[in-house]
C-alpha cells in the first residue's frame, strides 16, 4: 500500500534544502535551522486546486447525517468552494491526533463530504482541470454520500507561506498537511493546507504520478459509489 509512499515523517525538509539562496537559519547547525515544509525544487510550477473557505465550525465530532457533523468534540469543519464560476462546493473535517513523538509530523484525520452526486461531479471536474489526470467515465452504480475518510499527516500550523511556495516559520496562519485518500484498491497523496482566518486553502500536487489515483478515487467516493463484488448465489 502507498506504493509510492517515502518514508512519511522525512517531510520537514530542513533550511539549506530545496532551491533559493540565504534560507531562514542559515549559519546555524542543521539540528536548530527552521523545518521547512513542502520545499519545492525545479523550475515547473506545482499543479494547485485553491479554494475559499466560507463557513468554520470548531468543536465538532463526525456525524451518520448531513451535515455529517454535530456539536461536541475535537474536530474542525470547512464549506469550502472553488473559484469555478459555478464553484464545485464540498466540505472537509480535520483533527490532528496528539503528537506521539518528536518527530516533525504527527497522525490526523480528516473526511472529504460532498452534499450530492453532482457536487461530486463538479468537485472532480474542478480537480481535473488543475492535475494532469483522467477523470474517470461515470460508473452505472447506484450512489449515496456520505463523508470520505482521510488518514493524514500533520506537519504543522500558523506557519508562513513562502514565495516560491511551501511553508516555514510562525505566524502566518497556515496549517500544513498530506492526505492519503484510499478507495477501490488505489492510494495516492495530496497535501492539503489551510488558512481558517484568511478563509482560504488549497490541494496542492505531491507527485504528479498521483493524478489518476486522486482522480478515480475521488469518482468512486464523491460521484459513483465504491465498487461492489458480485454476489454469489447460494451452492446446488
């Protein structure tokens, strides 16, 4: 599984890595340089889907029924929409699982909710203009929503936005994270990272080996419903 998958807590990438002279802490030994997360290296531009943030619920734990969420808990929830004209709208919950180590990323949770098939569709159309995947044909199989569940990997929060992009530092508001959605048998990775005060956030490509899955998955979870075995019928 994450057949791709590097080992998952190399991700702080540390001052002195990635491209662009004098980074934050030169000088200093590497131990105590400032972790830099999601540095990117080369010239081609990062495939991005940004998105507006319109409504934060805080203190909230998963539901069975939309909104999929209810008062009480340790979760946050997004109504996200992209900058589409119309904008694909879907719903996301996070939850960082307390630090098991002094590693620099930690577990977390989080659920991909949209309200109906044709979010979904929307949703998936949006995705697939900005990663360089196939969306999949819509499957003739029958599709009820319900949330899509997310392990994740948290690297950190309040943290600046660099220029070339990635993230580094304190105080500029941003929490940044890496998504593993699973479904179908396929695995991929996205970072996911967010601004609940600026209400802005965005995927941004890890690899774009990844498209593909990201974009089948998305199918199966937001528009088609999950692939289904044959049911045998009972032996003679």
């Amino acid at each position: 599984m994450f057949k791709r998958l590097l080992p998952l807590f190399g991700i702080g990438l540390f001052a002195g890595c990635g491209s662009g002279a004098n980074p934050p802490g030169q000088g200093k030994p590497q131990s105590e340089r400032m972790p830099r997360f999601e540095v990117h290296v080369g010239d081609s531009e990062r495939a991005r889907l940004p998105f507006k943030i319109v409504n934060v619920y805080e203190k909230r734990s998963p539901s069975s029924e939309a909104p999929y969420h209810v008062e009480g808990g340790e979760w946050t929830y997004f109504d996200c929409q992209t900058p589409d004209d119309p904008p694909a709208v879907f719903t996301v919950g996070v939850r960082t699982k307390p630090r098991a180590s002094d590693l620099p990323a930690r577990w977390g949770e989080a659920f991909l909710i949209v309200a109906d098939r044709q979010a979904g569709e929307k949703f998936i159309k949006s995705f697939g203009a900005r990663f360089a995947g196939t969306v999949p044909p819509a499957a003739e199989r029958s599709f009820s929503p319900s949330p899509l569940p997310i392990n994740t990997s948290f690297f950190g929060e309040n943290l600046n936005r660099e220029t070339p992009g990635g993230f580094s530092g304190q105080g500029g508001g941003w929490t940044a994270t890496k998504w593993f959605p699973t479904a179908d048998e396929r695995d991929a990775e996205v970072y996911f990272n967010y601004n609940a005060e600026a209400r802005e956030g965005e995927f941004s490509e890890k690899d774009a080996d990844y498209a593909d899955d990201l974009l089948a998955i998305w199918a199966s979870a937001l528009r088609d419903g999950p692939k289904r075995e044959p049911v045998e019928g009972p032996s003679r």
